[in-house]
C-alpha cells in the first residue's frame, strides 16, 4: 500500500501508511486501540475505500480490480458470523455453496470442504454444532469457510481475541502453516506472546505507521525488554513523534523503501 489515508464524519483515522506485505508473509498488525488496525484492514480487503492512497495486489490497485480479485481474497471478521446451530460440516457446506462455483460436482466441493476441515484442525469435530464449540475452534471454522476458495491473501481481525496463550499460539501456527502454502496472511491483533512466530510486524498508532520489520527487531527498536512494553512506550510520547523516529531508522529503508522499489507490492 502507498499513502494510505481513510477520513470518516471529517475525522483523520489513518494517515500516509505505506508498508508492503510479500507472498507467503505472515504479518501482525498491532496497536492500541483506536490506532486504525481494523480500519486498515477493511481497506486492504475492499470494503472500504480509502480516501487517499492507494490499496496495492500483486502491482494492481485494488479498487480498479475488485472483480478480479473478490474470490482470491478472504476476509475473518473479528466477531462471528456462523450460525450457531449448525454442525461445524454443515455451515461450512452452506458456505462451500456460495463460494464455490455452482457448476462443481457436489463430490467435488464436499471434498474441497474436508479439505479446509482438515487444514484448521477441525475434521474430528466436524459434526459438533457450532454452538458447542471453544472460542477457538469457532474462529477455526470461520477461517475454513474463507479457505474454500484457496485465497491469495487472507485477513483475519482479532483471531485470537479472548483466547490463552495455548490457542493463541495454535492460531499463529496455523497462519504460519497456511503462509507456507503460499496464501498470504495479515492479522489484526493485541496479542503479543506468539510474535516471534510472524514473518512481519506492523505498528500503529493514532492511525500512523509507526513501525514496521521483523519481530525480532521490534524489542530494539522501543528500547523494551519485552513485547509488552511496546504499547507502554507509544504512550510516553506522540504517534508523530514514533513515525519520525522511525523513518530516519533502518527498518524504514529496508522494510518500507527497498520492498516498494523492488516491486514489493504484491501484498497491500
């Protein structure tokens, strides 16, 4: 993404974001909250339109492709939206339905569903109504309803929102298998435990780009101990000030720059 900036009611919730996401990436988006993440978001999967800037797929600006690229894109709202009184199969089935194209032989798209049970670690609760399920396993089913259609690029908000660190980091391992398989993965998350787990971490603040790099970097370039200690040091001073600080570093030359100039962009 290139200059990314979103108004609403006149209001300034995003402001020049500019970070590139490579194929089979995982990336982190955190940040206080109210810091845009979930604006960001929405505006990386179409269904907003930024107001400046641009949303970047593969070197296509999104809102001048949104046919081209509807099913290579899934999108996991953070609150759920599967019907609670259906077997975990049977709402994926529904969704295979939609997604899928109508002319798919029935065996065809019943194999692609066992397939999506199988890649979120659900096959064996496959007949459990969905109202039965741990927050984590409802959040994996949900996410199997987006695999249907192999997408190239998924985004999940606040997958792991309200789980302990265990299903947490099953979560992350799951997004990290699915990278590996080619889709690229970006996150919305307040989680900090299974960072090391991510390819890319994105920082905001106050709807500015205040970091982004490596996992490993992020503790460094705080001055932390810990992840945790990120958030207490954007409050000690103003999201301007961290977005100077950080473009005079590094990590912007290297991971905002450098992927930009080298056609980086294949991911917003």
């Amino acid at each position: 993404m290139r200059h990314v900036g979103q108004r609403v009611a006149g209001r300034q919730l995003l402001s020049g974001i500019t970070f590139s996401v490579l194929p089979g990436e995982t990336a982190g988006l955190l940040g206080p909250s109210g810091s845009g993440k979930s604006t960001l978001l929405r505006a990386c999967c179409g269904l907003t339109r930024p107001s400046d800037g641009e949303i970047l797929l593969d070197g296509q600006v999104l809102h001048q492709h949104r046919a081209a690229w509807r099913t290579r894109l899934g999108y996991v709202p953070q609150d759920d939206i599967l019907h609670t009184g259906l077997t975990v199969r049977r709402a994926v089935s529904y969704a295979a339905r939609l997604r899928l194209p109508a002319t798919l032989p029935a065996a065809e798209r019943e194999a692609v569903v066992e397939r999506a049970l199988r890649r979120v670690g659900l096959s064996e609760r496959a007949d459990v109504r969905i109202a039965r399920l741990s927050g984590g396993q409802r959040k994996r089913a949900s996410v199997a309803g987006e695999l249907l259609a192999s997408p190239a690029v998924l985004f999940l908000d606040e997958p792991t929102s309200g789980q302990d660190p265990h299903l947490e980091a099953s979560m992350t391992a799951l997004f990290s298998d699915l990278a590996a398989s080619g889709t690229t993965v970006v996150v919305t998350t307040h989680a900090m435990a299974s960072l090391d787990q991510l390819d890319l971490v994105v920082v905001l603040a106050a709807g500015q780009l205040v970091y982004a790099g490596p996992p490993e970097a992020l503790l460094e370039h705080f001055r932390v101990r810990a992840y945790e200690g990120v958030f207490r040091r954007l409050a000690e001073d103003d999201a301007l000030t961290w977005t100077q600080r950080f473009r005079q570093s590094h990590l912007y030359r290297t991971y905002v720059l450098d992927r930009l100039r080298g056609g980086g962009e294949s991911s917003p």
